[in-house]
C-alpha cells in the first residue's frame, strides 16, 4: 500500500500540473476536426464513405516530423524573447483560434473544399502544437516523473476532447455550429495562459557542427539511429502497431452510435461525460503502474485489455439502442483506453534524447497517429462491406501484431521498454 501512495504522491508537483493544462489545449482541437466533426457531417446528411475519408484531414498528426525540426531549433524573432518552446506554443495556439472560428462559419455541404481544406489546417495547427507541448513536458519533468507527467497530459488531454466533444455536442442542441466553434477557440486560452505562467525550460544543446541542416534537420534523426540501431525498425513498427486496434473501433464511434439510434444528448452524457471519467481512472491507474511496474509490463498488460475492450463494440452492435449496454461498452473501452495510453506516452518519452527532444517525440509519435488517420479513412467502406459486428471483430484481431511484436522485443531488447 505504501509503496502505491509514494507511486500517487508525484502527482502534486507543479509542474505535472502545468503538463496537465498543457494536455488540455493538445486535446482540444482533436475532437474538432475527428468525432465532433463527424456528428456535424452525419446531421448534415454527408455519406458514410465520405465521413470516414474525413479520417484523412488527420494526416499532419502523422508526417508532423518533417516540420517539427524547425519547432525544434528556431527561436522566433518576437514571440522568441519569452523563449523557444513559449513562443511558437502562442504563435500555434493563436493560429488555432482564428482557424476554429472560421471553420465554424463553413457549410460543408454547400463549400465542402474549403471546409475539408480548414480542417486539414487545423490539423497541421494542431500537431505543431503537440510537437512544441511534448517537447516541454519530457524537458521539465525528471525522467522518474514520465509516468505521471504521461499520465497528467493524458487527463488534460482527455479533458480537452471531453470539452471540445460532449461539451461541443450540449452546445450544438441549442445553439448552431459557427457558435460552437467559436466558443471552442476561445478555450485555447487555456494554454496560452499556462505557458505564460510557467517558465521556459533549460534546453540542453549538443555541440553544433557549424552546418546549420546538419545540425537542424540531419542530426534528431542519425542520434535516434545511431543509439538504437537496426532495432529502430521494430520499434517504428511497434509504435504503429500498438494502438491499431484501438485508433480504428474508436474512429467511427460516434457515427455507430448514431447509426444505432441514440441521440446527441445521450452520446453526450454516456460516451463522452461517463466515458471521461472511465478515462480518468484508467490514466491514472496506468500512470501509477507505470511507476510501480515498469513499463514493459504495463505496455503487455494494458495492450492485453485493449484488444479485449474492442469486442465490446461488436457485442453492442448486436443490441442496438441499449442504454446499460452503452455504459459497459464506453466504461471498458475508455478503461482500456487510458491504462493503454499512459503506459505508451511513458515508453515514448524514454526513447527521446533531450537535446532534441521536439523532433524525435515527433517522429516517434507520428507513426501512431496512422492508426486514426490513414488507416481509419478505409473505415466507413469497411462497415459497407462487413456491417457493424464484422468491422469490430476485425479491429479486435489488428491489436495482435502489435502484441506479438512487443513480446519479441522485450525478448531480445529489455532495456529499450524498461
């Protein structure tokens, strides 16, 4: 008991409670251009197959390496007097504002281009916010505080798309959609108050070899491949493979459970309020694992009950508009979901090397991304095909590779997920 107390206690440190607000505002914006976005073009009347192709519009979260060195390296001329990760996480973050409200004033049956072209925006808004926040988490936090700080930002970030998901759908029964999104962009201030309360942290530079692209764009990536070798690529793979699964039962959810009847006010309050608080445990049970067993165990353990809580989906699909049915789906999955998520932003932050902490984060967590991106486009087709039951089934069975291959690799290479 003492033992899971001292694991609890390294969540009242100032700065896992920065993360945590941190978390909020790289949250935010994913519910609004992913599930919030899809109850919007399912009211509107747009096509199941065009609805999943949506999933694309979600491609910058996973090529966002290829910009992330610059986040990475470059101070800004202005907003760079308050530091190198404060000012670019202002810069994104007002970028995201002004995109949210103009998005909002779109009609995507009428201009649908430019709505698929400022969601896509957003998007990439969005991920240049996520490389300059996960930079400054793993920088301010000891490395005896990954668990908790991947645990802290999980909440956030969960609290975020429950605002920006339930919160979104209460809003969008009373009030039109151009509303919603505004009120949306005016929560980004969340972040932007944080970073201005909290200092910029000590960065720490490696010697530079006078070569502005080799120092920049070359070296994040040869000291990646250098320190893992030739296991680099199992560990990518790993990286796409874990929460496969997951990404793909999860990216039509809020589609399915229209399709099975209930309403905005119901997925509201069961799936994304209820489910919050799933969610909430399990991040913080994850966390607390973490530090208490290591991650190599949590990623097997947590991976285990991934994959089981998919076939939770399929067993709805079965019952149809059933509210206690709901409630065990949602409970399990959101479960699952977060034990699975700590324990895997943990393993992430533990293969960054600190003096190029924005750039491999990026990378390393790019690759996971593909999941509800561009493998989740072929989702709505896939339903076509297969029906409810059938898709969910098959989302069961991809967490197995990504299992398999965790269990080779702490075989051979237990150090890379202790």
């Amino acid at each position: 008991m003492n033992n899971w107390l001292k694991a609890l206690a390294v969540y009242w440190d100032r700065r896992i409670l920065a993360v945590l607000f941190l978390g909020f505002s790289s949250g935010l914006p994913l519910a609004l251009t992913g599930q919030t976005l899809m109850a919007w073009l399912t009211e509107a009347q747009v096509d199941l197959a065009t609805i999943g192709l949506f999933a694309l519009v979600g491609m910058p979260y996973s090529t966002k390496f290829f910009w992330a060195p610059l986040i990475d390296r470059l101070t800004l001329p202005l907003l760079g007097r308050l530091g190198r990760r404060r000012g670019w996480g202002l810069l994104v973050q007002a970028a995201l504002a002004a995109l949210l409200i103009s998005l909002g004033g779109i009609d995507p049956t009428a201009s649908p281009v430019t709505f698929a072209l400022l969601a896509l925006l957003i998007s990439f808004a969005s991920a240049s916010q996520d490389i300059v926040i996960d930079a400054f988490r793993v920088e301010i936090l000891d490395e005896n505080q990954y668990g908790a700080g991947a645990a802290a930002v999980q909440f956030g970030y969960r609290v975020g798309m429950l605002v920006s998901g339930a919160g979104a759908l209460f809003l969008a029964e009373i009030m039109p959609w151009s509303t919603v999104y505004a009120v949306m962009a005016a929560m980004m201030g969340v972040g932007a108050v944080t970073l201005l309360l909290n200092r910029e942290p000590v960065l720490q530079e490696l010697p530079k070899c006078g070569n502005w692209l080799m120092d920049t764009i070359v070296a994040p990536f040869a000291e990646l491949a250098g320190r893992l070798g030739w296991q680099v690529a199992a560990v990518f793979a790993f990286i796409v493979l874990y929460k496969l699964g997951d990404a793909l039962a999860g990216m039509l959810s809020t589609t399915f459970y229209l399709k099975m009847g209930f309403a905005k006010f119901e997925i509201a309050e069961i799936s994304k309020i209820f489910g919050f608080g799933a969610t909430l445990l399990g991040t913080f049970l994850g966390g607390a694992g973490v530090a208490r067993f290591g991650i190599g165990r949590c990623l097997i353990g947590f991976g285990l009950f991934q994959m089981g809580s998919n076939l939770m989906f399929a067993w709805m699909a079965t019952r149809g508009h059933d509210i206690p049915a709901l409630y065990a789906t949602i409970g399990i999955e959101n479960l699952a979901g977060g034990m699975g998520s700590a324990a895997f932003v943990a393993y992430l932050s533990r293969l960054c090397n600190l003096s190029f902490t924005g750039t491999q984060y990026a990378l390393l967590s790019s690759p996971a991304a593909l999941g509800r991106t561009l493998f989740a486009s072929s989702g709505g087709w896939l339903v076509l095909q297969l029906g409810w039951v059938d898709y969910f089934l098959l989302t069961t069975l991809a967490a197995v590779p990504g299992l398999l291959l965790l269990f080779w690799m702490l075989k051979k290479f237990p150090a890379t997920t202790r």
